[in-house]
C-alpha cells in the first residue's frame, strides 16, 4: 500500500483506531476505565434481561386460578357464594312479585338468573383460556426483541470483523446517506462475530466473554488479518506541520512497551444511557403488569363469587366482565409498549450522531 493510501486509510477509521501503550500513564487510566465500564456495562445488561424476565414472571398471577390453593380455595367456598346468592335471588324475586318496580319486569329478573348461572358454569374456563392466551402473547411479544443486547451489538465494533468483511474499505462499511470519505455509524452493518439468534438478538452471556482492552499484535502468528489490515493496524499518523506521514507502531524493547491499536472500540455513553433508561421503563413496566394481573384476578374472581348478586339489572357483572377482558388487553398494551420503546430507541441511537 502506498504511502497517501494508507494516510488517507488511517484518517478515514481514525473514530475506530485507539492506541494502547504500557508505557504512557493517560493511556493506561484509558486502558483501566473501558475494562471497568465494559463490566459495568455487562452488569446492567443482565439486571436489565433479569427486570424483563421480571415482567413475564408477574403474568404468573393470570393463572392462579388454576394453582391447587385456589381451586381448593374456591372449591370449599364457591357453593356458599352459590347458597348466599339463591338466597339473594330468592329475597330479590319475592319482593318483586310483592311489590313490582317499574325498572324491573319478571324478563329481566330470569334474564339475569340465566346469564349468572352461565357465569358460575363456564366463566372458569373462559377464564383459563382467555390468560393464558394472554400469558402466551405476552411471552411471544417480550422475546421477539432484546432490551438489552441488540444496542450493545450495534455499538461494538470489532477491527478482525471490519478486516475481515469489509476491508477497511469505507464505501463497503457506511450506511447509505453517510459520507463516503470517512467512516461513520453504520447502523444497518454488522460489526463483530457476537452470535445471534433468529430474532437477532444476542446473548448477554456472550459479552462476557469479549476482553474490553484486548490488544491487536500483527505480528502474532494466530492473528489472521488481511495484507492491508495489517499493514493499517502496524501504523500510525504523524503530523509535520500540516503534512501528515505514517509511522510505524513503536515494538518496544524485547516485546515489552510495544503500542497496538484496541481490538475493540464501543460507544460507551450511548450504551450506558439506553441500558439505564431500560432498567427506568422495566420497572415500570413490571409494576404496572404486576398490578393489572392482580386486577384481572380480583375481577375474575368477583365476577364469579358475586354472580347472583346482580339480578336486578345486571350492569354490575357485565362492568366486571368488562373490566376483566379490557386488563387482559392493557396487559398486551404494555408489552407491545415495551417492545417499541425497544425499537424507537435503537432507531434513535443509530440515527442520531
């Protein structure tokens, strides 16, 4: 590679060449802070997938209808709300018949009796079906994307990988609409060798393994660069006046002070904010699945416990099935809310320099 080549190479991935050497004290704090805040990073990364776990756990009280505690619950005490509400519907027929209302015809009365003892028959299983539907939705919705690990992905860039699949070569690398003459974002590339799934999500397991201050050594038999790529990692720029020349990396003495260039480069505070701002709308977002399970219980339970205690007009237990089925949907709300909080961020931090 020639000479004004490889300068304007340099001054085109100069965003992504960072340079190490043991023997200078700025760039050793430099070296100590990106280990420190890439382990931080992967800190929050697994309290992040664990508050997510956290939101499907809270669906757990959809199904408590179906725990053995609960249905030996309502099997010991439902043929009293039953016995209480014949009573009741006893109590309410008689005093019609003895003393007619103008807001209530014999029609009405039976109407309701029949709708109650639908109530009391079938609401268990239309109960079970309509949560779990809703549980199994939810499920599908929360691991279509990750909260966690596609920002990380697309904020870690690998130098083997830009090697590797794209040459150093900026035309190859830029996202359409980005300067030609440096390298940019390249929000719709791939950066690195994290694996992914089906959904594109990556494992926050695999972060783990990624050394943060890892050091690229060109002369390193196991290293496989292309020609180019290492000559490019082997040098760096020099200014004289307003000439700018390469220089070699300085080898040190024995091996030992050698400079390289850091295998990877991540924008720790985009990172940081996004991963902080998703712990922030997680919680909220349990709590809130969390409250509304419990209310799609109690109302369930309501609906079915007090279904003859409504047979004058019978508002009161369709307000409750209503009730029952809107919460069921806001759950779903929530998660779908979830998921495009996901997705508008990402687009943001890719679209935003």
């Amino acid at each position: 590679m020639k000479e004004a080549e490889l300068v304007n190479k340099l001054q085109e991935w100069e965003d992504y060449l960072h340079l190490f050497s043991p023997l200078d004290l700025f760039q050793n704090v430099v070296f100590l802070f990106k280990a420190l805040i890439w382990y931080l990073i992967v800190g929050l990364a697994n309290i992040l997938d664990a508050m997510n776990g956290m939101a499907s756990k809270a669906l757990v009280l959809l199904n408590i209808n179906n725990s053995p505690a609960f249905q030996e619950f309502m099997k010991k005490y439902l043929p009293l709300f039953i016995a209480i509400g014949i009573v009741f519907a006893g109590a309410t027929l008689i005093g019609m018949m003895t003393n007619r209302g103008k807001d209530q015809t014999l029609y009405d009365f039976y109407r309701n009796m029949f709708i109650a003892m639908i109530v009391v028959i079938g609401f268990p299983w239309i109960w079970g079906q309509a949560t779990g539907t809703t549980v199994q939705v939810a499920k599908h919705i929360n691991q279509s994307s990750s909260m966690s690990t596609n920002i990380i992905s697309k904020n870690l860039t690998d130098l083997y990988y830009i090697d590797s699949k794209y040459n150093f070569e900026v035309s190859q690398f830029n996202s359409r609409g980005e300067s030609k003459k440096k390298a940019g974002l390249a929000e719709d590339k791939e950066k690195n060798y994290l694996p992914k799934d089906r959904n594109g999500n990556i494992q926050v397991s695999d972060l783990s393994r990624i050394n943060p201050v890892e050091t690229i050594d060109v002369e390193e038999p196991a290293v496989n660069l292309s020609k180019d790529g290492k000559e490019i990692l082997s040098h760096q720029i020099m200014w004289s006046g307003k000439t700018a020349k390469t220089k070699e990396l300085g080898k040190g003495f024995m091996g030992f002070g050698a400079t390289h260039y850091f295998r990877y480069k991540y924008n720790s505070f985009r990172i940081l904010f996004y991963l902080l701002m998703g712990i922030i709308v997680s919680a909220i977002l349990t709590w809130k699945v969390a409250q509304i399970s419990y209310e799609v219980w109690y109302n369930g339970a309501l609906v079915q416990g007090a279904a003859f205690f409504d047979l004058k007009t019978g508002k009161r237990l369709i307000a409750l099935s209503q009730k029952f089925f809107v919460s069921l949907g806001a759950i779903l709300v929530i998660f779908v809310m979830q998921t495009l909080f996901n997705i508008g961020y990402a687009y943001i931090d890719t679209s935003v320099e």
